[in-house]
C-alpha cells in the first residue's frame, strides 16, 4: 500500500540588494569579487568622492572594473 507524501513547496528566498551607498566594509567584502581590500577601497571613496550615483561609478575604485560591475549589477543597489 502507497501512503501519500506531502509535496513541500520549495520557498524562494528574496535577497535584497547591498545599498553600496551604505554598506559597511564587512558587508561589502561579502560581494564576490570585491573582498576586504576593496570593500574597504569603496568606502573610502564614498567618504572622499560622495555617494555613487550609478552603478557603473564603482569602477571609480583601484580594482573595479567593467567586469566586476556586471557580475554585481543584480545584487547592489544605490538606495
């Protein structure tokens, strides 16, 4: 005899994205790509240059590059 399986629904996590704009070193080091050092290099700029107003103006910080801000652009925002 077959006894019936609840079907759990798989729940889909909603991940909201790091405000680069506000993010501390430690949360920013969690982005792959960026790590400590340039966690910490793109907290220093926000501090000496003013909040990024797109995306692409991280490329701004030593080590950023175009690549690095396409991998990112779905988990950053600027607010």
């Amino acid at each position: 005899m077959l006894l019936a399986q609840p079907v759990m629904a798989e729940e889909q996590l909603s991940i909201e994205p790091i405000n680069i704009n506000e993010a501390s070193v430690e949360l920013l080091a969690e982005l792959p790509g960026i790590g400590p050092g340039k966690a910490q290099a793109i907290v220093e700029d926000r501090q000496a240059n003013g909040p990024f107003t797109t995306i692409e103006d991280l490329t701004r910080v030593k080590g950023i590059g175009d690549a690095t801000v396409a991998r990112l652009k779905d988990e950053i925002s600027l607010r």
